[in-house]
C-alpha cells in the first residue's frame, strides 16, 4: 500500500509539475529577446504620489506613514507639466531603445484608470491617464514600451503583509488573502496587457518581500506566487511579451530575462546580487542617476555623463542591457541635471553608439582594463583603465585581423604570436577619460 501510495504521489506531482517547471518559449518570444538583446540601453522611470515628498518611492515604508495618512497625496497630485512627448524625445536622444515605466509601486497607487481601484492617477486633480498618453507617444516615437509592477502592495487589506518584510506600519488589520489579492493582480494586469497597446515586458518586483534577506541560504518564499498563473496569462494575452522578476535569484520557471539591480552580472557591491548570471536568458541592470529610484530632493549624488557611459560600457561586454532610472519631479518635468546627462550620453551613443547596439558581450572575459563586444567578426575592444598597460592579449582565433582607433581611425598595431593576438595599446588610449575604443576586425 506504501509503494501505490508513493506511487500515485509521484504521478501527482509529476502533473502539476509541466505547468510550473517545463516552460518552452514561442518562437515570437524568442524572437523578442534577441530583440532586447540587440536595444542595450533603456530609461527605467519612477513616478507617482511618492514623487510629492521628494523623500524616494519608498517614503511611506520608511516614514512609517499609516494608509489614511498616505492617501492624502491622491487629493493634491496634479503633474501639470507632465509632457509624454519630451519624455519618450528624451530617452531617444539619449540613445535609449526602451522605456520601463512604474505602473504601480509597492504603495499600490495604479499610474493608469484602472477598474480595480480607487486609489489611481484619475482619481487626482488631474484625472488623466497618464499611462494612456505615454503608450500613445511611444508607439508615435518608436520607442518600445515595458511595465514595472509591483507584485507586494502596502495599502490592500488582502495582500498577505504579516508574513512580509515591510508595509509593517501601515495600520492595516486583517489577516490577507492571497487568493483575493491574485485575482486583483490578474485583472490588473489583464488591463495592461490589453488597454495599452503591445507591451515588450513585464518587470516584476517585490518577490523578496516574502523572503529571508539576500544571501541568505534560505530564499524560500513564505507564499504561493502563483507565477504559473500570472506567467502564463501574460503570455496568453500577449505572446510576445516578455517576463521579468526582480526578486535576486536564480530565474524562475516561465521569465524570459534576468535582471540585476545596482550591479553588472557577476558583481555584488549593493548586497542583492549573489545570484550567477544566466548564460541562456538576456541580462538587463538596472541603476539610478543618483542614489534614488524616485525623486528626492536632498539627493545630489548625481552620475556623471562619464560614469553613466562607462556603465554602460561594462554592462555590454558582460551582455547585458542597461535600464537607467531617472526619478520626475512631483509635477512631471525631470530634473536639469538628468537632462543634462542624459544628452552628453546621448552626444557619445550617437558617435559609439554601434559598438554597443546589437552586439554580445563574454567574446573575452571581463578584464581590469575594459571589456569586448563583438558582433559576428568585428570586436570593439573598450579601454576603460589603461594604466601601466601596454600589451593586451586576445583569444581571437581569425588568422587575419586588423586594427584601428575609433577616434581618429588610425592603424593599431596587432600581430599574432603562437596562438593568440596581441594588441600594442596606444598612448592616446591612456589619456582618454572615458572609454578608447579599438575596432578590430577580420580581413577577408
């Protein structure tokens, strides 16, 4: 009887299991990540009700705000220069391929007319959709539209905060219920996937919510996602959209690209990325113009043009994506200073731009002095710390390669010695701030 029982259990388990752990990618989704791979650079936007304090987005969690407290912004938001056109003109210029835009943050204010709550961007002083007009001007611009959403929420009675790690002061008195608050996220996001036109991602966060702290040897969550469900009704609703999850792991069964928050792959200096990057899915990091998601006022910890390309840079070369954050203003003008920035990458992108755009990174291994992209048999060799070098080695294996500066294309010297290349770095190369770039490639 133990052996049938054991059996049965088996068979069971087996099929629930194709649901959640044999994920098999369409053909179109495929597609769309080699197409994500290939755009590189994208401008991540935090803004909404958290926007008023100027205090971050996490200001009503770390300000201990109670949910009747924090509401009151609703009744005075009214982003009255909010230009969805100068938004998307601006990331364009900048170089930047693909917008991901908060559609709703942990404290669970909804940046579009949702039917599922009150508590949304129509129901302010300024009762527009803000989301509607974005996605307008996006399709408009060419420019790809993706949608951060925020998996825990701070405000709802249903969502199952007592087993959370934060929105522990928000005043809330029930015990949850998930199941009630899955259905609100399905038809949520049923709205998003179907109002708004076609949407390149969903970026999911808030997982960790549910977790013992990053690094910890038990990443267990203490609830029942779902994600089978929510994965797969993305899919169905648009099968080209693709699935990410910020929760600082390994990637789950059904996501179609791996993200890493204030790091490049194979770094952790933030304290969130122990994880290894994935060799089969697309890699995106995602940072900040200063130290804040979004808008602080006392912030000035800003990035400069140089810092932000060589970021960039170094993302590439690990073949990742770049998904910068800038934070607007409570009245939806961004600040001088992301401006400012964001053109100078701009003005560098429009001249580099092809030594970044469509290629792949891990042609070399990360090195002290910089990093490889490549796209089939030209290599874009980045110097991004030149000091005391002088020769640098290439596993290259194309008999016949040559060399040349980028900025002002002259001859590098290059030869092969046994079974590799060696490259003569110029002395140009060490008095370039920013990033020297040599452009080697095989001669037919």
């Amino acid at each position: 009887m133990k052996r049938i029982l054991f059996v049965l259990n088996f068979l069971a388990v087996v099929a629930i299991a194709p649901a959640q752990n044999s994920y098999i990618p369409s053909v179109r989704i495929i597609d769309a990540r080699r197409q994500f791979q290939d755009m590189k650079f994208g401008l991540f936007i935090h803004w909404g009700v958290f926007s008023i304090p100027g205090d971050g987005e996490w200001v009503m969690n770390t300000r201990k705000l109670r949910i009747h407290e924090y509401s009151n912004l609703k009744d005075f938001y009214n982003p009255s220069a909010y230009n969805p056109k100068q938004w998307v003109a601006m990331a364009k210029a900048a170089g930047m391929k693909y917008i991901t835009f908060v559609s709703r943050h942990h404290d669970g204010f909804s940046n579009w007319d949702t039917k599922q709550s009150d508590w949304k961007i129509t129901n302010t002083p300024y009762q527009k959709d803000v989301l509607r007009m974005l996605a307008d001007e996006c399709k408009v611009q060419g420019i790809k539209l993706c949608l951060y959403y925020s998996l825990l929420d701070w405000t709802r009675e249903d969502y199952p905060w007592k087993t959370g790690r934060t929105g522990q002061h928000s005043g809330r008195t029930s015990n949850g219920d998930y199941a009630g608050y899955l259905k609100f996220m399905k038809a949520q996001l049923t709205e998003l996937l179907t109002n708004y036109g076609e949407i390149g991602a969903i970026w999911f966060d808030g997982h960790w919510d549910q977790t013992n702290p990053e690094g910890h040897t038990d990443l267990a969550s203490r609830i029942d996602w779902k994600y089978d469900e929510i994965y797969s009704l993305i899919h169905q609703l648009q099968p080209q959209c693709m699935i990410g999850n910020n929760h600082h792991q390994t990637p789950f069964p059904g996501e179609d690209f791996q993200m890493f928050e204030r790091d490049l792959p194979g770094e952790n200096t933030s304290g969130l990325s122990y994880q290894k990057a994935s060799d089969a899915l697309p890699l995106e990091t995602c940072e900040t113009m200063n130290n804040s998601w979004g808008f602080n006022l006392g912030d000035k910890s800003y990035k400069s043009a140089a810092t932000v390309i060589r970021y960039l840079v170094g993302a590439a070369g690990r073949n990742a994506n770049l998904l910068l954050n800038i934070g607007p203003m409570p009245n939806g003008d961004i600040q001088r200073e992301f401006k400012d920035t964001l053109q100078a990458v701009g003005n560098w992108m429009s001249k580099y731009g092809h030594t970044i755009y469509s290629t792949r990174g891990n042609a070399m291994a990360p090195q002290k002095w910089g990093v490889v992209t490549a796209k089939e048999h030209v290599y874009y060799i980045h110097l991004l710390n030149t000091d005391s070098l002088t020769i640098i080695d290439l596993p290259f294996t194309d008999k016949k390669l040559k060399a040349i500066s980028l900025s002002d294309g002259s001859k590098i010297d290059l030869k092969r010695v046994q079974n590799k290349w060696q490259l003569t770095v110029p002395e140009a190369a060490k008095k370039e701030k920013v990033d020297y770039i040599i452009e080697v490639s095989a001669i037919k």
